[in-house]
C-alpha cells in the first residue's frame, strides 16, 4: 500500500511541475485550448487515483478558465455538492452557468435544477426557465430536442 501511495506522490509532483512548464509556456489561443484539456486530463486522472481533491479542482477550474465546458460543468458540480472540497454553492451554480454559456447542455439543466430547488442559492424560477430555454435552444436540430423541448 505505501508503494501505491508513493506512486500516487510521484504523479502529484510530476502533474504540478508538468502544469507549471504548460502554464509558463502558453502563448496562443490554440495553445490555450490544449492547456485547458491538460489541465481537464490531470484533474480527472487524480480523481481516478484518490477522488476529487483540492489540487483537482483548482485544475478543473484552470481548464474552465480557458473555456473547457465540462471542466466548467464538473467544477460546479464538487463546489456544489461540496463533496471532498469546501461547498460554494453561489461560485459552482456560476460554473455551471459559464458552462452553459460555452454550449453545453448538460451545464444548462444543472444550471436549473439548483435555481429551481434553491440549492445552496435562493430559489429564482426566472433563472431555470431562462437556464432550460438556453439548453432546448441549444438541443434544437438535434436528437436531443425531443428530451429538453
């Protein structure tokens, strides 16, 4: 078991030092894209390992920086939640607006489910209906519209 934990060490340092080179290194859009699904990577690689920890969120939330929808979306969900990170149900819902707002469905509805039920923020129905209405707009053409609309 100490083995595997060390292991687990040597990947935590490898991934800070690895995200400290890309980040010192970023220089372009395209380069921004690829640092945001780096960072998305590390941070789902270390919740595989040992669940979602602080050093995960803050990559989940460097890729939503750079505009990686479900690291928005995923970033929203443990601040919310609160599981294994301190709860900010007011900076998650706004993840999961950022995430919406970058096209993903998925961010919509998680959107208006917690304005709906009040999770963690004040009940605002205005904000679902719009939240719902930007993932049926955002489904329509597809084979999802017959799900959302």
């Amino acid at each position: 078991m100490s083995k595997f934990k060390s292991s687990m060490s040597i990947i935590s340092v490898l991934a800070m030092v690895f995200s400290s080179i890309l980040v010192a290194s970023a220089q372009s859009d395209a380069e921004d894209d690829s640092l945001a699904e780096i960072y998305f990577e590390l941070a789902e690689i270390g919740r595989s390992l040992n669940g979602v920890d602080q050093d995960d969120l803050d990559n989940y939330l460097q890729a939503c920086e750079r505009d990686h929808a479900l690291a928005c979306r995923t970033a929203g969900y443990y601040l919310i939640s609160g599981k294994q990170v301190q709860r900010d149900a007011q900076r998650g819902v706004s993840l999961y607006h950022k995430s919406c707002d970058l096209g993903d469905i998925n961010g919509c509805l998680a959107a208006s489910a917690v304005h709906r039920k009040g999770d963690g923020v004040p009940k605002d129905q205005s904000k679902a209906a719009a939240a719902e209405a930007k993932a049926c707009e955002l489904a329509k053409n597809t084979d999802q519209e017959r799900m959302f609309c």
